[in-house]
C-alpha cells in the first residue's frame, strides 16, 4: 500500500492510497462531503494487469519540478497518470506492476483461475450458452436429418484431423471421411472447408476454410475440388415456389425512392456502391454463360472469397501457398476484398493511441487529424463491405460463398460472423450473439492468446530517459527503388525463402505456413500431424510475441458497433455489452478467450478450472438490453426485414469506447459527414478483384502462375489492382505501382 499518492485523469487530479494485490492495482479515494451527505463514501478504481497495455516510469530530474510518476495506457482505453512524492515509492510501484503482469510465465497463474464470483453470478453457468449440436439443429442440421445436404463429421473429435478446428465438423453427405483424410493436406493447417452457417430459408451456406496449397508449381487436389464442388451443389437457386426476401435497405441505400435493385444489365447510379459490386460480380461471373435471360435474384454465383488483397495472395504462393487457381474450380466465381493483415491492423491501433495517448495528464480533445490518418475507420469500412457483399449473395442471390484468408482464423472469422449477423436476427439477440462468438470465433480457433496478449511483454514497460538503442530493426528489403517489377517478385520469392529458414512461429506471417511445405502428395491419405500442440505444450512456460499481437477482435466488435448504430431497433443487445466485452477479453478475469484454440482449452480443463464470461453478462442481463429493440420479422415491411446491410461509407468513431464525446471524436455537428466519407470520397469498395476460369477483373490472376522471366507480371497486377474502376480513384503511374505491389509484398511477409 502507497499513501499520498495523486491521481491524474484527463488533467483531473485527486489524492488517495494505491494498492498492488496479485491481480489488480487498485486507487482508493475519499471525495469531499457534498451538501447532501455528510460523510462522502471511499471511490476505487480497478485496474487489472493483463489489461495494460504501456506504463512507463518518469523519475523526476533536477531540471523539473514535476514529481515522480508511473503512466499507465491500458486496452480499453483508460489513461492514468499516478504521481509519488519520492522516486523511490514510484520505481517501486513500477517494478511491482512489471512483475505482476510480464513475469507470470504461464496463463494458468491468470486472474480467471483463481476468481470466485458473488451471487447472483455465481448462479449461472455460462459455459452451458453454447451448444454445437443444438445450434448446427436450430440451423436445420443434424445426425437424423441429412435431407438439406449436410451432415455432423466426427472426424475431428480428438482434434488429430484439425488441431485448430472444433470437434464437430459439418460437411456435405456426399463427402466421406475419407475423401477428408485426402483433402485435408491440401489447406493450410488443415482448415478444409466446413459449414458455419446454413441460410433457412433458401439452404445457401456460407463455409469457411483456410488457403489452398497451390504454391508455384500449382498444386492441385481433386478431393478439394469434389469437397467444395459438394458444398457449393448443396442447393440450387430459390426453392421451387418461392420468391427471393425483399432486399434489406441500408441507410445508404434508404436515400432513394425507388426500393427496387436495377438489373445487372443496366449502369448503376454514381455512387451506389452496394449495385456497383454485385454487377461487377454478375458480369464476371457470366461472362461465360450468355443464354437465357438474366433476372436480379434468381442467379446464382457461388463465391470463393479471399479476404486477402490480391498481391499478398500472390506473396503467398511464392513460398507453397497462395489462392485457388479457378482453372479447376470452374463451378465459382472468386473475389478479393481488400482487407490487410493483422500488421496494418495493429499499426492503424497504434496510431489511435497515438492521438489520444495524453489523455490522462490533458482535458484536450483528441487530434483529429491523426484520427483521420490512422485509417482505422477505412479498416472498419472495408470489413462490414465485405460482410455486406457476403450477405448480399446469400440472401438475394441464393448462392454459396466460402470464406479464407491465410490460415482462416482472423479475417475470416470477421467476415463470417459479421455476414452472419446481416443475415440472421437470432444472433443480433443478447443469446444469439454469445453462441455466434462461441461458434465463428471460440470453436473455429481464432488465435486469442496470441492476438491480445495476456502474458504482456517486457516491450510495454520503459523508464523516461533510460531507454536504450529502440526497435530499430531493419525491414527486408526487395530490391532498390529503380529495380524493375521481375527483381521485385524475384526478391520477393529470396526473402520469402529466407523466413522458412529462420525460428519465425508468426501465425500470420509466411513462415506460419511451415509445417505444410513438405512433397505435396494428392494420392495419400493425411497423415496425423505429430507436431500438433499436446496437453504439455498448453502448461509450458511461454511469452507474448508483440508482432502476434493484433485488434483482430476489437475490429468485429467495432463493426458490430456500427450495424447497432446504423439498425438501432433491430438489436437486442446495447452497445455497453459490446464494450464490456471487449473489456473483458482483456481482464483475464474469465476463462472464455484464454488459449489459441477449443482443443487447448479442452487439455487445459478450462470449463472446470475458470468461470464463463457470459455469467457475467446473463447475471446482469437487464443492463445490456437494448431499449429501442423491435423482435418482429417481416420482410414485407421496410425496417423489419430478416436481412439488415451496412453502410460501409458511413462508418464512425466508437466514441464510448474511447471514453470521449461523440463530439470530440465525429465532430461538433452530428448531421456533418462521417470521416470515412471524408477519407474516402467517391464511395470506395473493399473488392478489389473478381476472377472466374476464364475472366479476371481488376487483377490479373494470382491463383495462376506467372510466366517465367515476365518483367512485367506484377506491374500488370499493380495496373489492374488501380484500374478497377469502383473506387473513383485516379489510376497511378507503373513506377508508382510497382512500387505499391513491392510494399504491400513486404507487409505481408512481416
């Protein structure tokens, strides 16, 4: 315990006494007796230690006259500023806090594993929330009922097939298990594609998966091919009888006055984003079948969509990977969103803090401008986009789609479960949206551990003045800046083999891939992978790997903030749940999002060691209900559809969150026009490619190989990547391109 300690919060300062327990940091203060009380009751605020996220010591120098203090920037977005009256009590503290969150070694010694709650959470058992079995029936899929065409694989329930994926795996009736065993070589990590969701009404599916084996030599495999021929061939277009749902409006889309869709054949009105990309996607796609008449709804374009920019697809299949080539899945349409990886992501977080990192010794407003420059409104822009086209050829189109990124579990999990909540109201409920979680992020191993970080990093604490040398690391480098666009890919292909041969265990860089690089054989059997984690490797001692780390799921929360926003009354839940859940992925004090994966979780017996996180939110249910929420569904009134879509162009900043104003975060007006718009005018989309076995729009085709010795090959794809005419940008130089394609070639090899 530390007396006489001041608190400093948005310039605001109070006195109290610090406490430093094993799992909190806790500031106690007495405020002045208003009028109406006499005796003014003890304030505390509670600060967990895996939620921080920067602390940094400033001992005070003769120079100064400022005391000694320890800040602290955490990840929900409190900034504290604690002053001592003499150094040593502050390097004290700094050191205790340093030993408390980076020197635990292992997540079992966590704050979830020793936490006992109160009644009445002590009543739930939020663990019973999620089902896989009962959910897969609500959906219309289980062990008696194969008659939409799917069925429940236990393949898996070891978790030996696929380490990372859930237990229960459903797929096509017509597939066998052992046409699994033969496929499942040729997807990274072994994430064949597998059912998430199945549409009610229409039977159309969404899969998901992670990407193919193609590699330069263009790896092939015919039980992929039949596995996602079976998936995509699970129903045709509309039942017989039935008639396409009424498209859901956006807010975008609600400004006109003609509610109906103009037909593919006809050019879509200036800025109409939404029209512009299914065109784009309906006239690639048939530009191969030309006969019968073309009606709006009633065509069906399954979808592979790659969730990767087209030239980090193509960076991946310099080292073994890469993205489908359509040669051999001619029964689909692919497309590319243009979504970065996790390292822009956590770049573009970093440059938010950055703009609001004084917030606890300043009562200023946060620097606009560098808000702006972070992009991280374009990022959240570009997900509900792709989300929204996703739910767009489902619903209206009655297609399939499957869904990959690199390894399936970052972008892909963002995609899915945010087309997933356009298309289905029982997970916009408070239920609904637990089981979602449970099933498209929990189950199908997004890396939690790995993206948030719970150990910390030695690299989050730094003392003022005593830092030494910084991260000053230099990048690969991929050929100079006169080198022409064939050095670059030739650099790129050395660097890309340079990482395999180093200690790299980045899971979303390309060394990621390395266990899946050996003699690709289609004729085999999938052997069982040895170096699949065991139950040992869960209880070794480990660390936080900074570059692992990313706001992958704070990116969902953000988008799911902006459909609440944008659909008030067609959410249960309020916005509060949304942040409290992000609050809560980094307490550690619940068991919910420690480990990587369901099988970790399982050997570390979580359910029996820890409590759920949803008991925290059932057993306070009425503060997260939505007031404005309206259940009917009827997709003949407008407002009540089954179906709701974004507006990607009207995305704002999550101002609660932050913990400012919406003033001070979108502006003084609220009628003023969303920053995005500002940062992207003229309506841009996150599609940058659509690419059949025969057309490709917009870039080249990265699933194909490029000729040898074609100098050429990448100022083509940069050409085509800036000529698709949907974002009303000015097409850029070939210097300029090629220079662009070497760049995002780079970040992708992070």
């Amino acid at each position: 315990m530390v007396d006489e300690v001041k608190l400093v919060r948005r310039g605001d300062q109070v006195e109290g006494t610090l406490h430093l327990t094993p799992h909190h940091l806790i500031f106690s203060h007495t405020p002045p007796p208003s009028i109406e009380a006499a005796k003014a009751r003890p304030r505390e605020l509670w600060i967990t230690y895996p939620i921080i996220q920067k602390c940094t010591l400033r001992p005070a120098t003769p120079a100064s006259h400022l005391p000694s203090s320890v800040r602290l920037q955490c990840r929900d977005f409190t900034f504290v500023c604690f002053c001592f009256t003499d150094e040593k009590k502050a390097r004290d503290v700094y050191d205790s806090i340093r030993a408390w969150t980076c020197k635990l070694g292992r997540v079992e010694k966590l704050y979830a594993f020793s936490y006992q709650p109160q009644r009445p959470e002590k009543d739930f058992n939020g663990w019973e929330a999620y089902n896989a079995r009962k959910e897969w029936e609500r959906l219309g899929v289980s062990e008696k009922g194969t008659d939409k065409g799917w069925r429940l694989s236990a393949i898996n329930t070891d978790y030996s097939f696929s380490p990372t994926y859930p237990a229960l795996l459903v797929v096509p009736v017509t597939i066998s298990d052992n046409t699994l065993n033969y496929a499942v070589r040729y997807r990274s990590r072994g994430r064949i594609p597998v059912l998430t969701y199945l549409h009610p009404i229409n039977n159309c599916s969404i899969a998901r998966c992670a990407q193919p084996l193609v590699g330069v030599r263009q790896n092939r495999s015919i039980q992929d091919e039949k596995l996602l021929l079976s998936i995509f061939s699970t129903s045709t277009s509309a039942p017989n009888g039935s008639q396409p749902p009424s498209r859901a409006r956006s807010p975008q889309s609600m400004r006109s006055t003609d509610g109906d869709i103009a037909p593919p054949s006809s050019d879509p009105p200036p800025g109409d984003t939404e029209t512009l990309e299914d065109m784009m996607i309906s006239r690639t796609a048939n530009g191969e079948k030309t006969e019968g008449p073309k009606i709006y709804g009633a065509q069906q374009h399954n979808l592979i969509v790659d969730a990767r920019p087209t030239v980090n697809a193509l960076a991946m299949q310099a080292v073994g990977l890469g993205s489908e080539n359509m040669d051999h899945y001619k029964f689909a349409t692919k497309i590319y969103l243009g979504i970065d990886n996790i390292h822009v992501m956590r770049d573009s977080l970093s440059k938010v803090i950055d703009a609001l990192k004084d917030s606890d010794v300043t009562p200023l407003a946060p620097n606009r401008e560098m808000l702006a420059k972070s992009n991280w409104l374009k990022h959240i822009g570009g997900l509900l986009d792709g989300a929204g086209i996703i739910a767009r050829q489902v619903a209206l189109q009655h297609s399939h789609v499957l869904i990959h990124c690199s390894d399936g579990w970052d972008r892909t999990s963002q995609l899915s479960a945010l087309s997933q909540l356009c298309l289905d109201p029982y997970y916009r409920t408070l239920e609904g949206f637990i089981v979602l979680v449970e099933k498209d992020w929990l189950s199908f191993g997004h890396q939690f551990a790995h993206r948030s970080g719970f150990l910390s990093s030695e690299k989050w604490f730094n003392i003022e003045n005593e830092r030494i040398g910084g991260d000053m690391s230099s990048k690969p480098n991929f050929g100079g800046q006169n080198s022409g666009a064939g050095h670059a890919l030739e650099n790129a292909l050395l660097s890309a083999r340079g990482f395999f041969n180093k200690d790299n265990n980045s899971k979303d860089s390309l060394a990621d891939s390395d266990g899946e690089l050996q003699s690709y054989e289609t004729g085999s059997p999938a052997t069982k992978k040895s170096s699949a984690p065991g139950k040992a490797n869960v209880m070794e001692k480990s660390k936080t790997k900074v570059k692992e780390t990313s706001p992958v799921f704070h990116q969902f929360l953000d988008a799911t903030y902006q459909l609440l926003y944008q659909h008030s009354g067609r959410f249960q839940f309020n916005e509060r749940f949304l942040r409290r859940l992000l609050y809560h992925l980094y307490s550690c004090q619940y068991g919910t999002f420690l480990y990587n994966n369901e099988k970790e979780r399982v050997d570390a017996h979580v359910r029996e060691k820890t409590r759920s996180v949803w008991d925290y939110f059932l057993a306070r249910r009425e503060q997260f209900i939505n007031d404005k929420y309206d259940e009917t569904v009827d997709d003949h009134v407008r407002g009540r559809e089954r179906l709701i879509l974004p507006a990607s162009g009207e995305v704002r900043w999550w101002n609660e969150l932050f913990g400012r104003t919406d003033a001070e975060m979108n502006g003084p007006v609220r009628n003023a026009r969303p920053l995005a718009a500002v940062n992207d005018a003229g309506g841009s989309t996150v599609l940058t490619g659509v690419e059949t076995k025969s057309n490709a729009v917009g870039a080249g085709a990265p699933g194909k190989a490029l000729p040898n010795g074609d100098p050429s090959g990448l100022s083509k794809l940069a050409a085509g990547l800036s000529g698709l005419g949907l974002s009303g940008n000015a097409s850029i130089d070939s210097q300029t391109s090629t220079k662009t394609v070497k760049q995002a070639m780079e970040v992708e090899m992070q």
